[in-house]
C-alpha cells in the first residue's frame, strides 16, 4: 500500500475500482474505504459426545473475515497515508 503514496485518487480508482465508503479526514481531505469479506470456506460439522454420554451434532460453520484498507486522500486529490485492518 506504500506504492499508492503521492499518487492522485483517480489512479487508485482506476485500479481498484470505486470505494465502499467514503469520508472526510478532518483535514479538508477524505478517506477512502475499501472493504470486503474473504470466505475461507466452510468447517465442517463435528459429531460430539457430552460428559453425560449423551452425542450431538455441530452444524457447518462458514469460515472468514472482513478485510478494510483506508486510504488518506489531501484537499488535491493526492493520496498521503493508509491504513489496513484485516489479513
């Protein structure tokens, strides 16, 4: 994400496309947000047996996270920082 420093708003437009959210940095500038969910798959369901003996099932549990990427936008359009959250 360092690459995207001092490049205009409109280049990391081009290549990623609009952002999911936009908002002002409180500077006169914005951030632009970028996020999305990354599906790992699917855990498959356990059968389990309790400490009374007694054994149930556990239901498929779909497996992932939300992945974020700001971007620090200046009043011209030029990028000036970022931040990510997320793998």
């Amino acid at each position: 994400m360092d690459a995207w420093i001092e490049h205009h708003q409109s280049e990391l437009y081009q290549a990623w496309g609009p952002p999911t959210q936009i908002t002002e940095d409180g500077n006169g500038g914005s951030i632009l947000i970028y996020q999305g969910n990354v599906n790992l798959g699917q855990q498959p369901g356990q059968i389990k047996t309790a400490s009374n003996g007694t054994t149930y099932y556990t239901t498929p549990q779909n497996v992932g996270y939300t992945r974020t990427r700001m971007f620090y936008v200046d009043s011209s359009g030029k990028i000036y920082g970022h931040k990510w959250q997320g793998k």
